[in-house]
C-alpha cells in the first residue's frame, strides 16, 4: 500500500510542475507579419512601377513604407501602394507595422528592364565593304519609344561613337557606309524612351562572331514562408555580362524557359534573388537561368528545384 501511495505523490509532483510551451517574440513577430501578407501583385511586369498590396492589422496605428529610407506613411485604413521605380531596378522593400512593438514585413521587388532590340547582325560587304545591320524591332510600349540610337567602335569595344538615329519603332535594318575597307567594327543599339531611359543590344563585330562559353550554376534555399531564395555564379566579368534571365515553372516535367520569364537581370553585381512571386506555401518551384553575354552567347544553369515551407 506505501508503494501506491508513494507513486502518486510523485504524479501530483510532477503535475505542478509540468510547463506549457512558449511561442518566443521571433516566432510571435513573424506569426504577426506573416498575416499581413506583404505582396506584390505585378512585380516584373512594367519598367517604372510596381504595386504593393497587404492586409490591414486590426491594431495597428499606421503603417511605415521603407527601404534604406522611410518611402510613405500610411493610414491604418491603407491596404496598398503603388512604388514607382527605375527600369530593371531590384529593391528590398520594408512594411512597419506600428504597433508596440513594431512588427516588420519585408518583400524584394523588381522593375523590368526596357526591352530593347534583339537578333542583331552585322555583316561588311566584301566589295565595298558598307556593312548591314538587320534586327528585330524592341518590343517596348509604342507610345513612350523616341529611337533607335546606333554606335559603332573601331576595332575595340571601349570606343563607341554614335554615328546616327533612327525614329520609327519598326525599322530593323541600317547601312553603315561610312567605314574603312578591311576594318573591323563593332555595333550595338540603344534603345531610347521619352523618359531617357536606355538599354543596348548585344555587341556585334562586322566581320568575326565572338563566341565565349561560360557556365552559370544555381542553387535554392528552400523551406522559407512564401518565397524561394535563388543565388548564382558565373565567370563573366563585368564588361563581359549582358543580363540573366530567371525562368521558373511548377511543372516538374517541364522546361521551364517553356513557361514564365520571372525576372531579366541587368545589374552584374546581383547574385541573389528573393522569390515571392505568387508563390504560396508547400510547393515545388523548378528554375532555370538563361545567361547572356555582351555579344549575344547564350548558356544555361541546370534546373533547380526550390520548395516553400508547408
């Protein structure tokens, strides 16, 4: 009979000191940001302005738009923004939700660069050597097109002169007759917005095409909240580098430059990306990087696949 009542004792001991699990401030936090559901509904999809969109905080006194300075203050009634930005512009954008303390979203968004003109070539005459540039017209937004801005470097590809312009949207062909019998040349096209913004094609030479071949490896963090982390490398140097393009898909079985262009990089120094794209929570994201180099070559990373947190 002690023996029972012994064995209880230590069962009600130990009831008075069972404790439940705590949920730390960090975890509390980003339960808190998580609900508010920091998005950006077209992220990519223009050149000059991106939408923010979140849902209201019952308690909140206002909300704090920020990235290395303080963008907008909003009111506790305000549930989105419309962030205006430079073409091809990649920025972390910062939500304070002021309450006591305060509680801060984050979410990475980007601009698309201006599309420019692509498929350049040139080729001399053999006879009278005038060379021929033929193109494909940009695909920018007609109404905000001013030219076509063409440069020409002798022989070098740190000595670009313009030698003329060209304002219809559709012209996709030139004739330089201004060269030098047996010289080589290098061309680009700028591409030009009413609101001076600029992108160059790719590099052509008149007379040699330049191959390189340069591999770029990718690789995911995965099993984040609603986004996947891409970072990469590559062996292009600075003057060397044209832009990357990030194509992603849902579907394993496909490739996924077949489905959607997430995002086109024209900053050599960006390694990383934040993907939050309409991204959701438990699901497989597959990735593919398309890097092109200033005289149009083309290599590919392999796919990669990325996964959120269910």
């Amino acid at each position: 009979m002690l023996k029972y009542w012994i064995i209880l004792i230590l069962i009600l001991y130990s009831c008075d000191n069972i404790t439940s699990p705590e949920i730390d401030s960090e975890s509390s936090d980003f339960e808190e940001a998580y609900a508010i559901n920091l998005e950006a509904l077209n992220v990519g999809n223009y050149f000059n302005l991106c939408t923010l969109q979140w849902n209201q905080h019952s308690n909140a006194e206002g909300y704090i738009l920020r990235n290395s300075d303080v963008i907008s203050e909003e009111e506790i009634t305000t549930t989105s923004f419309v962030m205006q930005s430079n073409p091809g512009l990649f920025q972390k954008i910062y939500l304070d939700i002021m309450l006591e303390p305060t509680i801060t979203d984050s979410i990475e968004i980007y601009t698309r660069p201006i599309k420019p003109i692509t498929n350049l070539s040139a080729a001399a005459n053999a006879e009278n050597w005038f060379t021929t540039l033929i193109w494909n017209s940009s695909e920018e937004i007609d109404s905000i097109f001013q030219q076509y801005n063409i440069y020409r470097s002798e022989g070098t590809l740190d000595n670009f002169l313009l030698i003329d312009h060209l304002i219809q949207q559709n012209d996709s062909s030139y004739i330089d007759s201004t060269t030098i019998w047996g010289y080589e040349y290098y061309y680009k096209i700028e591409t030009q917005t009413i609101q001076d913004y600029l992108r160059n094609s790719i590099i052509k030479s008149n007379i040699f095409d330049n191959i390189n071949n340069n591999e770029i490896s990718l690789n995911t963090l995965s099993n984040q909240y609603n986004q996947v982390t891409l970072n990469w490398e590559h062996g292009l140097n600075q003057q060397e580098f044209y832009a990357i393009e990030i194509w992603r898909t849902d579907d394993e079985s496909m490739d996924p430059l077949n489905d959607y262009l997430l995002a086109t990089v024209i900053d050599y120094d960006k390694i990383s990306l934040e993907d939050y794209h309409l991204i959701g929570n438990g699901i497989s994201w597959f990735y593919k990087l398309k890097l092109i180099d200033q005289f149009g070559n083309i290599n590919y990373s392999t796919i990669v696949s990325g996964n959120t947190h269910p």
